[in-house]
C-alpha cells in the first residue's frame, strides 16, 4: 500500500506544475494512480524519504522519465516536448510509457530516484547579481564567492551574464547570454559598483561534470520539458560555462557544505570580501548541518573586519513558508541581515526592496 505522504507529495506536486508545466502535472498525475496500483514500485518509492516532498521524490521521478527522453529512447522522446503534442497526449499511452520506465530501465530509473534535484537555474543568477553588487557597494573589495549547493556551478559565473530588464541593465553586451526577468522597483543603487571576482569555488554532494555528456543530459532532466525557455537558457548557460572553465578559475568538489564553509569561510582574505552563496539549496540541507554552517558564519563573521568582510547571500524560501523567495544578505562586520528582494524561485520576476530597513 502506498503511503499518505507520498501520495500528498505527488498532489502538490501535480498542483504546483498545473500552470507553468501541465504535461509534467498530467505525467505526475498518472503516476500516483500507477502507484497505487503497483504495490512493488511503490514500496521502492516509499522507501526513498520519511518525507517524499521535502525530498522532492515526484520530482526525481519526472526526471527519470524526461532523462530517457532527452536520450532519444522510445516511446518517450516522441511523446515528451518538444517532440511530442503534449496537449493531445492520451492518457494510455502515458500509462504505458511509465509502466515501461519501470519495466525496462529499472536500473537508470531507480539510480536517478536516488540523486537529490539538480536544476541549477541559471535565471536566479538575475536576482543573485544585484545582491552581488550590494555586497560590492557596501565592501569596496573585489570578492572571492563561494556556493554551497552548486550543481555544474552555472550561477558562480553570473557577472559573466548579460542583464537586460525593464528597470536597468547590467554586464557584458557580447555576452552569449542574456538573462530578463519582470523587475518590479526602481534600479539597484549598486548597479554602478565595481565588481570584481578574483576566486570562485563551489561544492555540491553530487556536482555535475560539464564534460561528461551524460551529466548535462542529466542537468537538464530536471527542467520541466514544456519549458522550452529555460532548456534553451540552460544548454546556453552550459556551453559558455564549458569555454570559461579552459581558462581555470573555478572548480566544483564534491563534499558537504558544512565542510566546505568551515575550509572556506574560516579562513577568509585579506584585501577582498568572502562571499557565501547559495539558492533554493537550503531545504535540502539536513538541520544539523545546516546549524554547523550558521555557526561556521557566525563564528567567522566576529573575527571580520573591515579589510576582510564576510557576507551570507542566500536566494531561499521564507521562514514562514509560501509566497515569494527572499533575497537576503548578512553582512559582517556589523552582522546585520538585509532583505533585498523578494523573487520568483526560478527568478522570472523580482521585487527589489533593498532600499527597506534592515530585518
């Protein structure tokens, strides 16, 4: 029998992809009925989390099956978008074509229900810069920035992006890539900072290696395949990163946030702020490890000074759960935490609020 909280987290899902992707929702949908009707698959998907939301468990599944789409394999790539005519998909023929995932590829489906989401969504790079450049206006210093959670570490390389919206614009004009989202505010009072970053450096429990083929497919598996824009965005953004890592300058290891911050963080550098950045990762994060890097941050933050700042960026949900992300920023030495903005969690549109009172 197929436990309530993974049925609830395929009706969120499903609820959740309705508007922006209604093929993954109809996917989704016949899923939870084959679930139910299939004791065995559903042991194994239960098996997965004591939460299946929290771990995004319909999720790995929906990319499981995009996964064996991107890689030509039938009857999947002529029903997925782009190929297929998502609107006119029947409802037997989605049937089949996961009851056959599961009957044929059970080896590939269930290592990819083992690996945690790895979108890394390269349009929140549209809200990260600006708190970016609010860290370089308060600072005065070139940055070295670090991303816990970075995936193929396509938002470590957000300077490098072109930002045209309807309220300012920002970055390289011959840039191969041009991020717009719908800006709500006035301009940032940052956006004339200089911005320097002389060091990135990310990690990832299950970094993604732009040069293995396989892995990008595997990237891209997590963007919902109706969404044309963003898979576009994302082949983009990866080709550009592959070019500018010839030149060095970023690596991405594969370890535990908490022991990358404790490197990175504690030892900071002298004449340049350290920047900590992350987004939409934190849920991810198990409480205990989260608590060690806040107090990692913390810890480090009392012994910064001006000629060796810290700042926490963090593009996450509210505490207080629903609505927008929060754009947040930590600053030491003072400490103090800024709501700059609150956005899209994909980024698509962003209200900038960092005139506001620091909370």
């Amino acid at each position: 029998m197929v436990s309530p909280a993974l049925l609830d987290a395929f009706d969120r899902q499903v609820a959740w992809c309705a508007a922006p992707a209604p093929f993954t929702a109809q996917v989704l949908a016949r899923s939870r009925r084959w679930l139910q009707e299939d004791a065995a698959a559903a042991a194994v998907f239960d098996a997965l989390s004591v939460d299946p939301l929290a771990a995004a468990v319909p999720l790995r599944w929906a990319a499981a099956l995009h996964h064996l789409a991107l890689q030509g394999a039938e009857p999947w790539s002529s029903l997925w978008p782009p190929q297929g005519d998502s609107r006119n998909v029947s409802a037997g023929k989605l049937d089949d074509a996961i009851e056959r995932a599961w009957a044929l590829h059970r080896p590939q489906v269930q290592a990819a229900l083992s690996r945690p989401p790895q979108t890394n969504e390269v349009q929140r790079s549209a809200a990260l810069l600006p708190g970016l450049l609010h860290v370089a206006a308060s600072t005065g210093l070139p940055m070295v920035l670090l991303e816990i959670g970075a995936s193929a570490g396509l938002n470590l390389w957000c300077d490098r992006y072109r930002h045209l919206h309807a309220a300012w614009q920002w970055g390289d004009t011959h840039s191969p890539l041009t991020l717009r989202c719908d800006w709500r505010g006035p301009p940032p009072t940052s956006a004339g900072a200089p911005l320097r970053i002389v060091r990135r450096a990310g990690c990832d429990a299950l970094p993604i290696d732009l040069a293995q083929p396989d892995q990008s497919l595997r990237l891209a598996s997590f963007v919902w395949p109706e969404q044309v824009e963003r898979l576009a965005r994302l082949h983009t953004a990866r080709a550009a990163a592959a070019h500018w890592l010839k030149d060095g300058g970023l690596s991405i290891e594969a370890c535990s946030a908490a022991d990358f911050v404790r490197r990175e963080v504690s030892a900071g550098s002298l004449g340049a702020a350290t920047v900590l950045m992350h987004s939409v990762v934190w849920q991810y994060i198990a409480a205990d490890e989260q608590a060690a890097i806040a107090q990692t941050m913390h810890a480090a933050g009392q012994a910064a000074t001006v000629d060796r700042p810290l700042a926490w960026l963090r593009l996450e949900p509210p505490a207080q759960g629903g609505g927008d992300f929060e754009l947040r920023c930590r600053l030491w030495p003072g400490g103090g935490d800024r709501l700059l903005a609150r956005a899209h969690p994909h980024g698509a549109h962003l209200d900038w609020l960092a005139d506001g009172p620091a909370a």
